[in-house]
C-alpha cells in the first residue's frame, strides 16, 4: 500500500474554487481500480489550508493515478494555479 498526504496552502479567495476543483479529483480518483482511499479536508482553522490524505494500493496504481488526464486538468491545470505552498509526503504502513 502507498499513503500520500498533501498539506497545501492556497491563495486567500480561492477556497471555493479550489473545493470544487478537489471535489472533482474525489469523484474521479474513487472510481480508480488501485485507489484504496481519496479525502480532502479543509482546516477548521484557517480556511486557506487544505489536507488531501490517498491511499493506493500499490505504486503502480498511485503512478496511474499522477498520469492520468482529469489529475493534468483539475491539478496540474487547475488547483497548481491557486497553492501558495506544498508539502507532500509518501509512506507506507508499518509492518
């Protein structure tokens, strides 16, 4: 199994765009075969922070997944043009 968790912080404004756009990536994402889990949140906190939490059930399907063409449209297309900051880290269960 593959777990990323992304931490990003987008431009003050665009948080319902950006729910929207992260609404979407769910929708398609959970249709995928290798995808175990697909969850993003938003910061109780402050509302320009986001947290998406995947699971995949092995490094083929997570590589399926970054190349697939709604991840280039509502991603790299999309979501890239509003994040102020990222922080994104891989990691696996402990055995």
């Amino acid at each position: 199994m593959v777990v990323l968790i992304v931490k990003l912080r987008v431009k003050p404004g665009s948080e319902e765009e950006c729910k929207r756009l992260m609404r979407t990536m769910e929708e398609h994402t959970r249709r995928e075969p290798g995808c175990l889990m697909y969850i993003a949140h938003q910061s109780t906190e402050d509302p320009t922070q986001f947290a998406l939490y995947e699971q995949y059930k092995d490094q083929a399907a997570f590589e399926i997944h970054g190349k697939s063409s709604y991840f280039a449209e509502y991603v790299v297309n999309g979501l890239n043009k509003y994040v102020v900051n990222r922080e994104r880290m891989l990691y696996q269960p402990v055995s």
